[in-house]
C-alpha cells in the first residue's frame, strides 16, 4: 500500500514535495520525495511522480528514509497475584486482622 500525505509545492526550488508510506506485510517506511515540476502540472501527474519517486527508493534502500518494523509481543511468564500482607509477613512484620 502507497500514502502520500502533505503534498506541496515549492515555488523556491519549484518542485512538489510529499511525504511518501509505502507499506508492506512487513515493514512500513516513509520517504521524504519531490519531483520537478510546474505549477500546473496535474495533480494526478504530481502524485504518479512522487509514488514511482518512493517505489525506487523503497526498492532500492537508497537515500534517507524512516521505517516502523512490526513486532509482536513475546508472551511472558505468568505472575501471583502481589500480596502486601505476604510481604511483610516474610519481612517480620506480624499480621493484624482488624474486623471493623
């Protein structure tokens, strides 16, 4: 799956520039693209650019770039119950039931 997400355009440098996710079943990266472009190119133009831009970056692990890898959390062993009163009774302290 491809996002662009915040796409500009430069009048300085005059291209458009996007942040580019590409995600996969196993990693998500984000890509900072631009393509040189006019003003009046299309906005579907401009997108297809920047989307082919991200692809070959993503393909190639060439230039910067941010990546989230999935994990999934190992299981852990299972714990008691903490009981405060245990605790201070193996401390020494003594045990005081008060009904009220």
């Amino acid at each position: 799956m491809i996002q662009i997400s915040d796409v500009m355009y430069n009048a300085a440098t005059q291209c458009f520039e996007a942040m580019v996710t590409v995600e996969t079943t196993t990693r998500t990266a984000k890509y900072p693209c631009e393509i040189e472009a006019p003003i009046t190119m299309s906005f579907e133009q401009a997108a297809s650019g920047l989307k082919t831009q991200a692809l070959r970056r993503h393909k190639s692990r060439n230039g910067m770039y941010s990546q989230m890898r999935r994990r999934v959390a190992q299981a852990r062993a299972g714990r008691t119950a903490f009981d405060p009163r245990q605790w201070l009774a193996q401390l020494g302290f003594p045990q005081t039931d008060k009904a009220a």
